[in-house]
C-alpha cells in the first residue's frame, strides 16, 4: 500500500536539498518516499526532534506553528507505523490491508443484545 502522506509546502522548500541528497545517497527514486523515510529517520534518533525542530524553524525559517504541527503529525504516524494501531476509518481511509494492523484503536463496540 502506498500511504499518502499530505507534507505542508513550507517543510518541503525547507527540506529540498537534504531530501535531493538523501535520494542520491540511497538512490531511491521515490520523492515522497525518500522524504518519509528521511523525516522517520531523523525522528529516530534520540535529539532528531530537537534537531528537526532547530533546522526548520532556527535555519530554514518555517514558522513554528507549522513546524510543531507538523513534526506532531510526524511522530504521530511514526508511532502507528511502528505499533500497527490503526482506527478503521485510518485503515480506509489510507488503504491499509489487514496484515498491517496490529492493533485496532477504535475502542467502540455494536452490542446486539
């Protein structure tokens, strides 16, 4: 399946260069991604999210609202990826097959008593 993952046009300016060397270094050819598996990269590291937030927000000049939302958004599907938590409406709504969900966080259940 091939998550589509919408990355504000602000991060992707700010990240243009190291993504451009980031696919030439793994010679991916996917831009979205080359970006995906750069941004996850960083975050896991253990000061990726301090050094994301620093090269965005201090060096690139994204706004730090946008900066927080996203990097946010980030760990949050980071976590899900890697738990394999998903809700149904995430499973339809990204295409995501059954064999990838570990865990269904939809915590509602039908009662039919």
């Amino acid at each position: 399946y091939k998550m589509v993952w919408v990355i504000p046009s602000e991060i992707i300016t700010a990240l243009s260069d190291d993504i451009e060397e980031f696919m030439r270094i793994t010679q991916m050819n996917d831009r979205q991604d080359a970006l995906c598996c750069y941004i996850f990269g960083v975050l896991s590291d253990p000061t990726g999210l301090k050094c994301m937030y620093k090269l965005l927000v201090e060096h690139k000049g994204v706004p730090r609202e946008i900066a927080l939302k996203f990097l946010n958004y980030s760990l949050k599907m980071k976590y899900k990826m890697e738990k394999g938590n998903w809700s149904w409406y995430e499973m339809d709504k990204y295409n995501i097959p059954f064999e990838e969900v570990k865990e269904c966080s939809t915590k509602y259940q039908l009662n039919f008593d």
